[in-house]
C-alpha cells in the first residue's frame, strides 16, 4: 500500500502578512490623536505632582529646620526650596526643579491671587501670612497645557490652606460633588 507524504507548512503567507501590516498601520493612525492627548495630559499632571511635592517639601523642611523656608514658583512649572535666612544648617537652595524635569514648556502654573510667585512657610507648617514685598501668599495654582484644546485637556489645581495643607483636585465642573477629585 502506497501512503503519500505531504508536507506541512507553518508560519504566515506573504499575503496574510501584509494584511496583518495594513491593519496594524489603520489601528496606529486612528490611536495617534489620543496618544498625544495622553502624553500632553501627563505632562500637566507631572508638573502638577512635582508643585504639591516641592509645597511639600518646604514646609517639610520648615519645621525640620525650624526657620521660615520658601517655595518660589518660576515660570512653566519649576520651582524651588529655600531656607529665607541662610545659615549653615539652612541653606538656599534646598531643592529645586526645572520647567524640563518630568515636564514641558508648554506647561503653565497660574497662581490666584495672580502674581503671587512665593509661600513661606514658618517653623510650625503653617504659611505665613506676609512674604517678601508685601504680596499676598497664593491659596492655589491652576496647572494647563497650551497645546491642547479645553476639551481635551485635563486640567488640575494645587490649593493651599493657611494651615500649610496641600492638596491637588480637578477642577473640571462636569465631576459629581461626591468625587473625591472634584475642588
């Protein structure tokens, strides 16, 4: 009795490969615009988790050095930590980040009251009330993107309590009242 042999063959034919190609070329061009939604998104949420943690920071180091020590704002997004009177056992600064670490120029930080660029918190973790010329201390900072349209862009918002507290929220109105993200 006479068996033929046929051969198996394993793997993808040219044809069923690039149809698998073509697919995944249609998939990556409708995903683009939310990829890059989602990284601008990210870089405002970056810069805003590098603020609360430099407010932190500070008033950390406020009652570990016991001296009044400052959080100064810059522009997109840095900032730095400094003791207000040097000493050796304080200096200035303590800590600082630039717009570029973790984030991007296109970030903005808008302190209210506007203008106000710098806390001081004194030994006890609280802020104080009078910082150098005479400005008011800002109570929050609203952290955007530029890049993006307000629909797409996923906005939050630093506030600061007189007590030193520093909590990060979302200002975004269409969230319940009983979203614990919701300012």
């Amino acid at each position: 009795m006479l068996v033929s042999a046929k051969k198996i063959q394993f793997g993808f034919s040219l044809i069923e490969l690039m149809i698998a190609v073509s697919l995944l070329g249609i998939l990556t061009a409708l995903a683009m615009p939310s990829y890059r939604n989602w990284i601008q998104n990210t870089m405002i949420r970056n810069a805003a988790e590098s603020i609360q943690n430099g407010l932190q920071k500070a008033r950390m180091e406020a009652v570990k050095h016991n001296a009044n020590v400052q959080f100064v704002l810059g522009a997109n997004s840095a900032w730095s930590v400094g003791c207000v009177t040097v000493t050796a056992d304080c200096p200035d600064p303590i800590e600082q980040r630039a717009a570029k670490e973790g984030s991007s120029t296109n970030i903005s930080a808008t302190a209210t009251p506007a203008g106000a660029t710098t806390i001081i918190f004194t030994n006890l973790g609280t802020v104080s009330p009078s910082p150098p010329a005479a400005t008011v201390p800002f109570t929050q900072l609203d952290i955007d993107n530029s890049t993006l349209s307000a629909a797409d862009s996923r906005n939050l918002r630093i506030t600061l309590t007189a007590n030193g507290s520093v909590r990060m929220c979302d200002p975004d109105s269409s969230l319940s009242t009983d979203d614990p993200r919701k300012c």
